[in-house]
C-alpha cells in the first residue's frame, strides 16, 4: 500500500482517513490524513485543494460532494503500489498536532439517560431523578468555543466561588472532574432561520472528536442554578486532534434505544443515528472506566433538529458534544463525580492511591473504538491537571 505499514492494532487503517492539522519543526501547519504511524501531508499530494490551510474549516465548509472526491483519492493514493515520496509522508512521532478546526460554537448536550439519572440521583435525593422535560428533549447549554483546546494542552485547576461550610468563598476548585463525551464536527453552514431537521447529518456533520468536557463540580453547584454550567465548565474543553469524518461510521451505526414516549415530530428519526463505540477512560495510566456510547438516548441527529428549530444557523467548525456518556454498570460510568458517587466512594488506582476527584498531576486520557463494522479508533484527549 504506498509503501505504508499500517500495524494489524492501528486506529488509523485505510477504512478510517482521519483528518486533523499538523506542523513539523519550521512548518506551518497543514492538513494532514492519519495512516498507521505516519501522516499523508493532502497539501503535498493534492496542492490545488486547501490543504495548505492551518484548519479544517476551509475543506469541511467545501460540503459533501468536496468530502467525498477527497476521501475517494486519498484511497486512490494509498492503494497505488508505487511509493509515495518522502515529503507527502510524514511519521507522526516527527510531527505536532495542533487544533484540527477553528471551532465557531459550542454546545454540550446531556444525552445519556444513565448520566443524567445518576446526577438527578445525587443531586435531587428522594426526588425524581430525571427532570420532566428530559425524555421530550435534547437538553443542553452554549459552552465557550475559545476555551476549546487540542489534546495534550495542560489544564490549570480552575478558581472560581464555591460554598464552604455554608459561606462563599473564592478559590481553586476542590472538585475537578473530567466529562467523557463525544463530539460531532459541523462542516456545512445552514442559514439563520432555517430549521435543519433530523435528516440533516449527510449534508452538515463533517465528522467526530473525542471530547473531555473538564468541571469544576463544587463552582457548578453554586452558580447553576437558574440558568445552568457557567464558570464551573467553561474553564477548558479538550478534544482529540483527529476528526474522523462520517463516512468512517458507516458500519458502526446502530438503533438507538426506544424512546418513551415518542418524541414531536420535529424530533422522529427515518434513519439510525447511534453509533457503537466502546470509550475507554483512564487516569495516570489506570483503566478506570469504558462508557458505552451506543447506549446514548438522544442522537447526533435529534440533537442537530432541536438546536436549529428555532432557526438558530450552523456554522461552520460548530462542536455539538453528547454530554458524559455513562452505561449502567458502575465501570461503565463517564465522570468522576459518578464513579465516586460524589467522592464518597474514593476510586483506586494502580499505584494504590486513591481519588474522590482529580489532584494536581493527574492525567485524564480517553480513548475510543467502534464495536460494529471495521475496527474504526480515533486517537486520544488526554490532558494533565495543572496547579
């Protein structure tokens, strides 16, 4: 294949073509496609595209038709038994990724039942665990798109105003937790007053990241309430450095779980829309959770339908995260705050500490691979805790 050996456990075969930006030592950055242990520079291949640009915003903007001609002729590259030369293929250990798009919006849904129930559990005790819009419709919050940062980017513990014994105070947060989610990339725009619909994935979602949605859960429960996450989330939101694109996915899409009752009409899905991807969650090298996200109540396409029904536009580099993805098993849990039932559970880690949240040190790492169709893995977010 081109010269290139992919390794038999790579999550970069010629069935995924992620794309994401790199620089090499002097280099700008440009658009790179992951393949085994190196990257395929597009810029070199196919310099009349815009591959030499320093985001993805200009190729995911191109639409489907562009993403489709590109992704059939970097096949075409790789499967031509001739050698591709040494300047189109560089290895990823000589090279940096930088943030893969310049994100326009973001918004954070809350779509795991498991997830939500949990919290409503430890935040509402002796009431009921799921608010009564949730079953009806895909909750969320507008984020900060500027405090969206690429894998490996430190994260310095937040401060911010909290209640201690009673009395707000002001200071570092004593309860950092990670949010193990995933992210769905826009990359064609809709017009402001347009309502896309839940057919829209195919002609607007370019592709999906790993997403660590970092919470300062002591800051969250004190400012939230009336209006929801505010300083508490919006410190630092990790992603992963490839985008995967849609077309990857195919054979890792499933039925989502029934829904009950029926949702609106606005919200009623022709198509499956769930992906089966296994996440895997470790913290300074301890495997300590693997949410399922095929388990996930409200789909990328729900969630695209609800944000634009009131004609809000997409634009391009929009981030549209799942929320934690949590499953029913207590090591199928996405957060910290839930695997620690809210620290009263401390987790063990391999090194025999323990933790009720996350210390100053600590590395979040997250992982994930389809379980349906060709294996199909997308890298990691993973980011250290800063003082």
């Amino acid at each position: 294949m081109a010269g290139v050996a992919v390794p038999a456990d790579s999550d970069f075969t010629l069935d995924n073509l992620p794309y994401g930006i790199f620089q090499t030592p002097g280099g700008n950055g440009r658009v790179g496609v992951a393949i085994g242990e190196h990257i395929l520079d597009l810029s070199v291949v196919i310099p009349d595209g815009p591959f030499g640009a320093s985001s993805l915003n200009p190729f995911m903007a191109a639409g489907p038709a562009v993403w489709a001609a590109t992704r059939a002729r970097v096949v075409e590259l790789l499967r031509t038994p001739d050698p591709l030369s040494s300047a189109a293929l560089v290895r990823q250990a000589n090279a940096t990724m930088v943030m893969p798009f310049e994100v326009a919006d973001y918004v954070d849904f809350y779509s795991s039942l498991e997830h939500a129930t949990n919290l409503g559990r430890l935040f509402r005790p002796g009431g009921e665990a799921l608010l009564p819009n949730w079953r009806h419709l895909p909750v969320g919050y507008h984020g900060r798109a500027g405090t969206v940062v690429v894998s490996g980017t430190p994260i310095r513990r937040p401060s911010g105003q909290r209640l201690q014994d009673g009395v707000p105070v002001f200071g570092p947060s004593t309860r950092l937790d990670f949010e193990a989610e995933v992210g769905f990339v826009i990359g064609t725009p809709s017009p402001l007053g347009q309502p896309v619909g839940s057919g829209g994935v195919p002609e607007h979602v370019f592709g999906v990241v790993l997403v660590n949605d970092w919470s300062a859960r002591d800051i969250q429960a004190w400012e939230y309430q009336p209006l929801g996450p505010f300083l508490g989330k919006s410190f630092a939101t990790s992603i992963s450095p490839w985008v995967v694109p849609m077309a990857a996915l195919e054979g890792a899409r499933v039925a989502p779980p029934a829904q009950d009752p029926e949702p609106l009409e606005y919200l009623r899905c022709k198509e499956n829309w769930g992906l089966d991807l296994s996440l895997e969650v470790s913290i300074n090298g301890t495997v300590v959770s693997r949410p399922p996200f095929a388990g996930v109540y409200w789909t990328i396409a729900q969630q695209l339908a609800h944000l634009t029904s009131n004609g809000a536009s997409l634009r391009t580099g929009d981030l549209l995260a799942s929320g934690t993805v949590s499953g029913p098993e207590r090591d199928q849990r996405g957060s910290m705050i839930e695997l620690t039932w809210n620290a009263a559970e401390p987790l063990p880690l391999d090194d025999g500490s323990t933790r009720g949240f996350l210390e100053d040190g600590d590395e979040v790492s997250i992982a994930a691979v389809t379980r349906s169709g060709p294996r199909i893995g997308f890298g990691r977010v993973a980011g250290a805790v800063r003082p």
